[in-house]
C-alpha cells in the first residue's frame, strides 16, 4: 500500500478509541449479510447442478461429488490467493488511498488470472488418478467431460472474487451480490436446457451441467468488469497510475500462505469426501446432498470471515489498533449464534431434506444420519473460519497455515480413516474424525487471535 500524501485527511481521534461491542456487531451484520448473500449465490450453482443431475441417476451424482470434492481445493485456494487482495484494497480505502486501491486492484487482476489458469491446469492432471485412489469405476468412466468443464470455471471464478474483493472493502458490497446472482439466474435455465435438452434435443446430461457453470460464472464475470471500467463511482479506483511488478509480488508473497492454507483446509476435507468413494456410489451420493446443503449455511461463517478481515484491515489502515479485538469478539459472538442455529435446523429437518433430494432408500438413509454428524460439527467450522478471518485482517498468515494444517492433516484425516475402516464406523466414522480437526483448529486460532491483539494493542 502506497504512503499517504499531504492531502490525506488527518485521522479522527475518535477513530482509535475502543468501541462499542453492540455497535460492532451491527457493522459485521451490516458488511458480513451481502457478502454472505453473494457467497450464498456462487453455493447455490451447486445446489441447482445437484437438484437437476440427481434424476441422471447414482452414477452422475456421485461423479459430481467426486468433483466437488476435488474443485473444493482449488476453490479454497484461490479464495486464499486473492482475499488478500480484499484487505490490502482495505487497507488502503481506510487510508483514503484512491491510487493505492486502483493500483491493488490491477495487480490483483494479474493475481488472479494466473491463479486461475493454474488451478485449471492443476485440476485437469489429477483427474487419471481417480482410479488409482479407489473411486468407484462406473463413476469414473462418466466423469471426464464434466469434470473439464469444471476445471475452466476456476478461471473465471478468481478472477471475479478478486473484483468482488474491491466493491467489498470499499463499503458497495451489494454490487458483489447482484453480480453474484447474475450467475444463478444464467445458471437455472442453462443447466435446464444443457442437460436434460429441449424440444428433439436430448441434452448433454452431466456435462451440460459443467458447461452452464462456466457459461454463468464467465457472465457475472464479464458484467463485473464492465461496472468497475465504466461506473461512475468506480472513477477513483480506475486511476491511470501503473502497476508495478513489486504490487504483483506483494500480492503473490502475502497470498500464497492464504492459499496454502485454505487449501490445506479445503484438501482435507476433499480428501474426507473422497474417502466415501471406498464405501460405493451411494456414500458419495448420500456426501453430495448433505454437503450440497450444509456449503450453503457455511456462508454465513465464510461471510463473517471476509468482514471481520476488512474491518480488521480497516481499523489498520486508520492506525486504530485497539479496535482490533472488539471486532473479533463481536463477529465471533455473531457465527456462535448463527451456527447454533444452523445445528439445531439440521438436527430437526435433515431426514425431511434428505428425502426430498434423492429416492433411494440407501442413499436417504446415510443422509439422514451425516447431517446429524455435520449439525454437531457447525460451532467448531464457524469458530475456525472467523477467527482465520480475524486473522487475515492482520495480514497474520503464515502461522495459521501451519497451525491448520497440523490441524487437518496430520491428526483429522488419520483419525478419520482410523474411525471409518479399522473401527467400522464407515462413512460416518469420516465425518466424526474430521469434526475433532476442526475442534482443535477452533481452539488454536481463537488463542492465537487473542495473542496477537494483546501484541498490537500494546
């Protein structure tokens, strides 16, 4: 971020002093609800793409759950890469820097694209290991041409989270959200035509499906740029000042950690999903329903997460350090309230869901009994999430990543494995295993989050 000039407004005094708890909570509900509506939009293009493959049959779900599993990574990546965009464009809008956020948001442009692009790549290649990790064969030789078409979607994907990360930390954050849903309603009638077809035409089937996920994704990215190049209050983040291969390389040294780490996080879960796929077609199936549905309700921590960044990243910019800890408070009181919630709704209506989103008795009934296991695991994911979030802010990043992936992958997913086949508890032996992961995890980022605000505030 660029120094401030003379022509910078002195900061307000009151700016540093700590404030309310109430106050703040109002804040991270205010900035957190449009980014959660928007992350809500980019979940519910899986949950269509569930609801309108689930009649191809077994076979096809479960394909699309193995690939949500695998995308899962890369899109947790590439969220890590360019949130770190978000805070720096943060940063510089609580400075009231208008050439520094223009010159963030080019960078985080570039950032992004070849961010994407590699993550396609990356994709691509792990698709001939399928077989040798031991996913079922009648899945596996259906799933090339949709799960390509997915891979394309990661470009699109970073690119417009990276802008999306603009109109968030300069206090528009609805735009994200329309833009957003402008993905959902290209999705809809898309995936309606693409895979079940229309008139004499008889569809793509499963990839149909891929291919309306990046038409969407491409649209709501294509209408985004337009608004940042020719709206008019986007003319003081548009400046001609030039990018810089040090912006670029700030951007790629404080992600690379994030991205580290959320795939770390994200892969750890992957890997558990793709840990069903030894138990048959329909544990994957039972796995794409219930997490279909369970990634929508995660927004909300997700969303906290990414306010609770900016606003941490705003009090820095305006050197107002002692806010710090309030607004992690504030916005961890708020996910604990929420995902308790969100428990007790699983508990009560998961065997209800699950009977509306399949037909066959087996994959109903391990349905039913996940989302039990997800509903006692909520607290904990929110915990974790926010305080991450709380923590990117800081621009502390290194440190969780290793803290997270000790967390995940060095007892998490063996202990996973250990429940689900030296102990026979199968598929729900997986979930029960992972959940311990994220107990920890919670525990460790709240203590360190806590450390780090005594730091700064002295």
């Amino acid at each position: 971020m660029r120094e401030r000039t003379a022509s910078t407004p002195l900061e307000n005094p009151a700016s540093k002093q700590r404030p309310d708890f109430l106050s703040e909570v109002w804040r991270l509900i205010t900035l957190a609800t449009p980014i959660v509506v928007a992350l809500a939009a980019a979940v519910l293009i899986g949950v269509v793409d569930t609801v309108m493959i689930a009649p191809l049959g077994t076979p096809a779900l479960a394909g699309a759950s193995i690939a949500a599993s695998v995308i899962l990574i890369f899109y947790s990546a590439l969220y890590g890469l360019v949130s770190v965009c978000g805070v720096l464009i943060a940063q510089a809008f609580g400075a009231k820097d208008g050439e520094a956020v223009s010159v963030t948001v080019k960078a985080s442009l570039v950032v992004s694209l070849v961010g994407g692009i590699v993550a396609a790549v990356l994709m691509i290649a792990v698709l001939p290991l399928l077989p040798i990790i031991g996913q079922p064969q009648e899945v596996v030789g259906i799933i090339r041409p949709y799960w390509i078409a997915m891979s394309f979607v990661l470009v699109p994907y970073a690119v417009f989270y990276a802008l999306k990360g603009l109109y968030d930390a300069t206090d528009q954050a609805w735009l994200g959200v329309a833009f957003s849903f402008i993905a959902v309603f290209v999705n809809i009638p898309a995936n309606w035509v693409l895979i079940h077809g229309i008139g004499t035409w008889a569809g793509l089937g499963l990839l149909g499906a891929g291919l309306a996920s990046l038409l969407a994704q491409t649209v709501s990215l294509v209408v985004a740029i337009a608004y940042w190049r020719m709206a008019a209050t986007m003319t003081a983040y548009r400046t001609g000042a030039p990018v810089k291969p040090k912006d670029i390389i700030v951007q790629f040294r404080e992600g690379s950690p994030l991205a580290l780490g959320y795939a770390g996080e994200g892969g750890a879960f992957s890997v558990a999903g793709l840990m069903l796929g030894l138990f048959g077609a329909s544990a994957l199936a039972a796995n794409q329903i219930v997490g279909s549905v369970s990634s929508v309700l995660y927004m909300v921590p997700l969303g906290m997460s990414a306010a609770v960044a900016i606003r941490v990243g705003q009090a820095i910019g305006e050197d107002a350090r002692l806010r710090l800890r309030p607004i992690g408070w504030a916005a961890l009181a708020t996910v604990i309230v929420w995902m308790t919630a969100v428990m007790i709704m699983l508990l009560v209506l998961g065997d209800d869901i699950a009977n509306a989103l399949s037909d066959e008795p087996g994959v109903i009934a391990l349905a039913a009994t996940m989302f039990v296991i997800f509903a006692a695991m909520q607290i904990a994911d929110g915990v974790q999430a926010t305080a991450l979030g709380a923590l990117r802010g800081m621009l502390d990043n290194t440190w969780p990543v290793v803290a997270t992936l000790i967390c995940y992958w060095l007892l998490a997913l063996p202990f996973a494995y250990g429940l689900a086949v030296p102990f026979g508890l199968g598929p729900n032996g997986v979930w029960l295993g992972y959940g311990a992961g994220l107990v920890l995890a919670s525990l460790v980022l709240v203590w360190r989050f806590t450390t780090m605000t005594k730091l700064k505030a002295h």
